[in-house]
C-alpha cells in the first residue's frame, strides 16, 4: 500500500502512465512531498530501503489523511457514469421507454448525488463548521438524493415522465 | 560496507525506534507493505496537534484569497461549472420531490403556466435560460474528461478551450431554445 502510495505520489510529479495515460505536464507543476523521517535516520538504509522510507510522505492538506480509503475506485466510478450519462439522456429522447425512463432517473440521481456531495464536502468544513454539522450536512444530502430518486421514480409511474415533462414544457 | 550494514540492521538510534513497517528482514517490509497501509494515527503521531487548530490556536490571521485573487477564466468557469451543476441539481430535485409533494398532476401544473399567456419572446427567453445551465455543464464536462485524459493543460489549450466551451454553449442554448 505504500508502494501504490508512493507510485500515485510520483504520477503527480512526473509524467508517469497512469490508468488513463500519460499525464501531459510538461512539468508545469511539483506536489512537494516532505518525507516522515528524518533525513539521517534514511539515509543509514540501504536505497531499497531508502525507497520504502520516503513514501510515508504526508500530502499538504492533512483533511485527505482523514480518508483513509482509496478514492481512485470513486473517481473512476464518477467519470465513467458521467460518459453513460451522455449516452443515456439522447439516448430515452429517441427511444422514450420506461426502462430507458428508469435508468435515465438512477444514472442522473447518482451523477447529481456525487456532485452535490463533493460541494458540501468542499464547504461544510470541520474547521470551519465543527464536528457535527459537517457531517449532518452529508446525512442531508443522502437523504436529499434518495428522496429525489423515490420522486422521479413516482413521476415516471404515475404521471408523463422525464422525456415527457421535458416536451410538453418545450411545446409551451 | 560491513559498517554501513550494522548501522542499517541497527537503524538511527537518535532518531528513536523504528517504525514497525521498517524492521526486519527485507521480503517481510515488502510483505508488510504490500498488505497494510500505514494507519493515519501512525501519519500523525509526527506531528499530534491539527493543522487549523494549531493555527487557531497562535491566532494567526488567513491570507486574504477570494477576494484580491483576479477572476480569470480558468477559476470563472470552474465555479460555473459547480454552479451549474448545483442549479441543475435543485432542478431534478424539485422536479422528483415537488411532484410527489404538489397535489396536481403535470399536465395540471403546465395548463396553469399557459393560461398566464406569455409572449413568445419571454417564452424563448426562458427556454434559453433553462437550456443554458444544462449545455454549459455538458461541454465544460467534456472539457474536464479530456483534461482526465490528460490532454489540454497547457496556459494557452486552457484558455482556448475554455472560451471554445463558453461558444458552443450559448449556440446549443440558442437553437435549443429555437426548437
């Protein structure tokens, strides 16, 4: 884990293939990395163990030590929903039918879920907030997604649905 | 050579003791390290005291950011995007929660929008206001997954891809509200 710590700590500073491809840079910018341990104490070891040593590195903003899970699975999840997204929505104006309906409600519910949590993450802060509010806030924000879904989801049963509400209101 | 291999087997006494993930031989630190990662209290035992409450603490003040920063098109677009995203958002919401709470049905709520008979002006107007949150969210989003690609970060692919977005937004705007 280390390892795999230390190999995202370096794609962010050289243009290393990451999953997506090189990174273009261009070296147009550092993440400076301070190692843990003093520099005397690495430097007895020999370079194998040199390499182990400096990637207990602690990144700049200490909020990211909090997440001690790996947020690449996330990120990658959110990307490749967002290319859905844009299939799907041309997609039930084509071919209006309920299951494309359905799948329309969860793909855009999600996609709108992930952004709005990203943006009370960002701003209901800790250290700006306090212990507790931060976290009713992200509580708020799952309950808001799941009562939007159970919305859409009732609107697409009982009543014109999505591609409907949208053509009817352009038809004004 | 002898020498630097005790000194290694024996670690920096100065510093302390080892942490557990740099003892013992080799193929078990690689193991190790393979199959742990280090715990945070582990990262912060460096250093125990919160950045932000150690800065409260000395009562240090906050350099002023957002408001001498210059607002340039790189950060204009990013927060229109989020802005964008959140109004959308409030969107899909009302539109879920609001047809489950509201007693009418849709057809209901439209016939009552009509009967207000708005010209066809304010009518288009409209059209393109709602149109053009949705179409600068979809390119300045194509935008970010080319950046995810890892293509466009030069200054200047920034800038001309950034008022590219700006363009192609306002004209899908417009003949969305056309139609």
């Amino acid at each position: 884990m280390a390892g795999l710590l230390a190999l995202r700590g370096l794609s962010r500073n050289c243009g290393v293939a990451s999953r997506f491809g090189a990174l273009r840079l261009n070296g147009l910018y550092r993440v400076t990395s301070r190692p843990l341990l003093p520099a005397t104490c690495t430097q007895a070891l020999p370079p194998s163990q040199q390499l182990l040593a400096t990637s207990l590195v602690r990144s700049t903003a200490p909020e990211i030590e909090q997440a001690g899970h790996d947020h690449v699975l996330h990120w990658t999840a959110e990307r490749i929903l967002t290319l859905v997204l844009m299939g799907v929505i041309p997609a039930a104006f084509v071919w209006p039918t309920p299951s494309l309906e359905y799948f329309m409600a969860l793909s855009l519910t999600l996609h709108s879920h992930w952004g709005v949590e990203a943006i009370v993450v960002d701003y209901i802060r800790p250290s700006v907030f306090g212990k507790i509010i931060p976290k009713l806030a992200v509580g708020a924000v799952y309950a808001l997604s799941i009562a939007t879904l159970g919305g859409l989801c009732y609107f697409i049963y009982t009543d014109v649905g999505i591609v409907n509400a949208v053509k009817l209101l352009w038809k004004l | 050579m002898a020498a630097a291999l005790r000194l290694a087997a024996k670690g920096c006494w100065a510093a302390g003791p080892r942490p557990a993930v740099l003892q013992g031989p080799l193929v078990t630190q690689w193991t190790r390290a393979v199959f742990t990662s280090p715990s945070v209290a582990a990262l912060k035992s460096q250093s125990a005291e919160d950045y932000w409450a150690k800065n409260k603490r000395l009562r240090r003040p906050v350099s002023p950011h957002l408001t001498i920063y210059k607002p340039q098109i790189t950060s204009m677009l990013s927060i229109t995007h989020r802005g964008t995203g959140l109004a959308l958002s409030a969107l899909v919401s009302g539109l879920g929660i609001g047809m489950v709470v509201l007693p009418g049905s849709y057809p209901h709520y439209l016939a009552m929008i009509q009967a207000m008979q708005f010209g066809g002006g304010i009518i288009m107007g409209a059209k393109f206001l709602i149109a053009l949150p949705f179409m600068f969210h979809l390119c300045n989003g194509v935008r970010h997954l080319v950046w995810d690609l890892g293509y466009g970060f030069t200054l200047r692919a920034l800038y001309k891809s950034g008022y590219l977005v700006v363009a192609v937004s306002v004209v899908l705007a417009a003949i969305a509200a056309a139609m």
